[in-house]
C-alpha cells in the first residue's frame, strides 16, 4: 500500500536534498508517495497550509514555526533540518537613498506575511541594532519575493528582508542594493508535523525523516553538489560555493532539549515570543534528547 505524504518546503536550494531523494526513488523503495509542494510564500504561508490540514509536513522556518506553534498551530517540530544559521540579506531598491542600516529607521519593510521570517527576522536586525518597530505600522505584507520586486519598485515599502543568496541574482541584475546581513543566532529550518499525522502514522514519519537524513548526508559528501546547486538554482558558481561551505545539516532525528530551551529564551529577547513555552507544546517527544 503506497503512503502519500504531502510536504511544503521553499522552491530553493536548501531543499534539494528532497528533491534528490525523491527523483533517486529513495521514498519509493519504502512504499512512500512524497507529494512536494512548492510554497514561495515561505513560513508563515506553510503555517497556514499546516493549520488548514493541506501538508503534513514543512520545512519551516524555526522563529516563524516555533511562534506559530505557541499561537495554537496544531503541529510539532519533529527535528531540525539545517543547524547553520541562515544569513538574511537586507535589500532596498537599487535607487534608494539608504546605503547602510543605520539608515533603515522609520522606513517600511515589505514581509512576506505576519509571523513569516521576513517579518520575525525584522525585530532581530532592530534589537542587533538598536532599532524601534512599530508593529503594525512598519509592515507592508507582500507574499513573495516577486511582490516585494514589486513593492520596492513602487515604493510602497522600502526595506526586505530574504535569504541573502536566493536574492543576490536582483542585486547583480541591478534592481536591488543590499545594505546589510542578518544572521539567525539558532538553527535556521525545522522539520514540522502536523500532529493528526504524527499521530496516525508514526512510522511513516520515522521513515520519511531517515531517507531525508541520509539524502543530506550523501548531498553534503558529494563533489558534484557545488555545481549541481548553481545550475538548478540559478546562483552564481562562486555564491554557491560559499553558502555550501558554510551548510550544515542537521541529518539527525532528534532535538535537544538544553538548544531548545535557549532558542526560546532568545525568540523572548529578540520579542518575537512572550514567555517561554513549555517544550513538549512545541517538540515531538520521541525525538527530544533530555538533559
């Protein structure tokens, strides 16, 4: 009996160990049927599809999931899939006039949606900073990228925040500038369940995340990885060579608990959540490490 698992996950390069498992046959030889579904939209259009009961899995975020979570999603984080952190760029239109980030104050960010990383991200570049968000206001919610393209260009907001490499080809082409980085002080992607499907197929989710693990382990060791990343992300050989040197898998089943517990007590400072929550709300207990 074939199992279908419907997954959500970024059109970017951090998911190609997906997509190479699944075109190698990897879930096939395990009777496993993985539906992928590109969401361009990013975290906070995942947490929504994981809401609605339309994947049963995302590659999420870890800010945006995490706060979702703790705002009544009904899913779990089931491990983490990449511990490196990911380096946020922060672009404006080619032609503005803020060159630097200490110019970025009282300027709109165009975010992809609420709770997203663009929006989450924001508050941690203004606490690094030194910066005032006001949180509503501050906000223009655009989608994607194609809409922040469009937002920047109109200027009904002025400021984005997205993952440095997959929007450097709008800084080369000339219709962005980027000002400035922004790196997550946590592991950047969680593997996200919905807990109707922890619960109902356990094994499966076993089974989905050890082909996932080993299809990143085998991607991390192979010496085509470099190329094969620049030619079917469309990212210069040279960008693709430095963000692959610094990638580091998670490759690994379990989340441990003393992390965990620290990247609560950071998404409290950087105001991103309220209070610590307790970490079997947010985690799937089989695969937490206890210390």
């Amino acid at each position: 009996m074939i199992k279908t698992v419907r997954v959500g996950g970024v059109p970017e390069h951090f998911n190609l160990a997906w997509h190479l498992a699944i075109e190698n046959g990897k879930f096939a030889e395990k009777g496993i049927l993985i539906e992928w579904i590109d969401v361009p939209g990013g975290t906070g259009a995942m947490c929504k599809m994981l809401r609605n009961g339309e994947i049963d899995i995302a590659i999420a975020l870890t800010e945006g999931v995490i706060a979702d979570i703790t705002q009544g999603n009904p899913s779990k984080i089931v491990q983490f899939y990449v511990n490196s952190p990911l380096r946020w760029g922060i672009f404006v239109n080619a032609k503005s006039a803020i060159n630097s980030i200490a110019y970025m104050q009282g300027n709109k960010y165009a975010i992809s949606r609420f709770n997203s990383g663009s929006h989450l991200m924001a508050y941690v570049n203004a606490v690094n900073n030194g910066l005032t968000i006001n949180h509503e206001t501050d906000f223009e919610v655009i989608g994607n990228l194609a809409g922040a393209r469009k937002a920047l260009a109109e200027n009904t907001a002025q400021l984005f925040m997205w993952e440095k490499f997959t929007t450097k080809p709008f800084v080369d082409n000339g219709e962005f500038k980027m000002i400035g980085e922004c790196k997550t002080p946590w592991p950047c992607f969680a593997v996200v369940a919905t807990n109707e499907f922890i619960n109902a197929q356990p094994v499966t989710l076993d089974e989905v995340l050890a082909i996932v693990n080993e299809s990143c382990n085998d991607l991390k060791f192979n010496d085509e990885a470099v190329d094969l990343i620049a030619w079917r992300y469309q990212i210069k050989l040279a960008d693709a060579m430095k963000w692959f040197g610094e990638l580091e898998y998670a490759a690994k089943a379990e989340i441990n608990e003393e992390e965990m517990l620290e990247i609560f007590s950071k998404l409290v400072q950087f105001n991103i959540l309220k209070t610590i929550p307790n970490i079997f709300d947010v985690c799937y207990n089989k695969t937490l490490e206890l210390v």
